[in-house]
C-alpha cells in the first residue's frame, strides 16, 4: 500500500507480526492498528 493500511483487531489481540504501530484508535472491544504505507518508486 502508498497510503496507509488500517486493520481491525480484538482490543486484547496483539499487533500483526510483533511490530507495534505508534498510530492506532481504540474502541470499546476493537482497536484499529493503522501502519504508514511505503512510498512508490517510480
């Protein structure tokens, strides 16, 4: 992804692949982990 990627995740579950994310928006049962995405080469 160029932008970024948002997964939906239990509150209790840990990040994908160990790799935590400073940005990440926490409900009441979920927690959206958003990772940066990488810029195109062109």
């Amino acid at each position: 992804a160029t932008k970024r990627v948002v997964v939906k995740r239990p509150d209790y579950a840990p990040p994908l692949a160990n790799v935590a994310t400073p940005n990440a928006v926490v409900t009441k049962g979920h927690r959206f982990d958003i990772y940066a995405g990488t810029p195109s080469v062109d």
